[in-house]
C-alpha cells in the first residue's frame, strides 16, 4: 500500500486504490487484557472473538476492511506490541478510534451489516460473570 497515505488523508476524502478488489467487513478493537488491544478486520466477527477469546470494544462495518486496517495500524504503529495486531492503546487513543466516522466518506454496502449479537462471543459471557 502507498506508504504516505494517511488515516487523515482518508478522512477528509482523499481516493486511494491499491489496485484491488475492496471487500466489505468489520474491521474492530478489541480487548485482550487491560493495557492491550488488536485492531483486525474480519467478515465473521464472532468467530474472530472467539479465535482470539476477546472482547470487541468497538466495531466499524466498512467497504474497504484491509485499507481502514491498514491506516489504523499505522496511525498507532508508536503502539505497537511486537510486528502483529497487538496495541498498548491509552484510554486517549481508544476515545479517538471511537469517535472517528471511519464510514464517513464511503458508500455502505447494498443491504445491511451483519448483526452479531455480544452474548454470540464467548469472552463476552465470560467476562460479565466477573
């Protein structure tokens, strides 16, 4: 992917292809313990909680998955845990990725998203009996 193409630049409507087809899904945060999160993108957002026996804190349901991925791994590459999805995100970066219309300048895919349902994901029943 083009390596000066921003989150920002996405935002305020800038056009970027990669030459690709752009697929459709959820693209979420997700809690692994206190300090650390993933950032992934998924079609199947209940599988992918229970692969990773996690909590989604937030979702997007977006045209291009790989690319909103791609931009928020980068935004908060400074936060990285090692070279995969993991994130040691402050409560100041999760309130940003929560309040950024990362659907504002797409088009939803025709019909609706899919409906997961929190109690679907298996860390979630876990974690509400505490």
């Amino acid at each position: 992917m083009k390596t000066d193409f921003t989150l920002d630049d996405y935002l305020a409507g800038a056009r970027y292809s990669s030459g690709s087809k752009p697929f459709a899904g959820f693209v979420y945060v997700a809690a692994l313990n206190s300090d650390e999160y993933r950032i992934g993108m998924t079609k199947d957002l209940a599988r992918r909680m229970k692969e990773h026996n996690a909590l989604p804190i937030f979702t997007f349901y977006v045209k291009n998955m790989a690319l909103i991925e791609h931009l928020l791994h980068k935004k908060y590459a400074h936060r990285r845990r090692g070279n995969g999805e993991c994130f040691r995100l402050s409560p100041a970066d999760l309130e940003e990725i929560k309040s950024t219309d990362l659907t504002a300048v797409e088009v939803r895919p025709q019909g609706r998203p899919p409906q997961v349902k929190v109690e679907d994901v298996p860390a979630t029943k876990q974690r509400n009996k505490r």
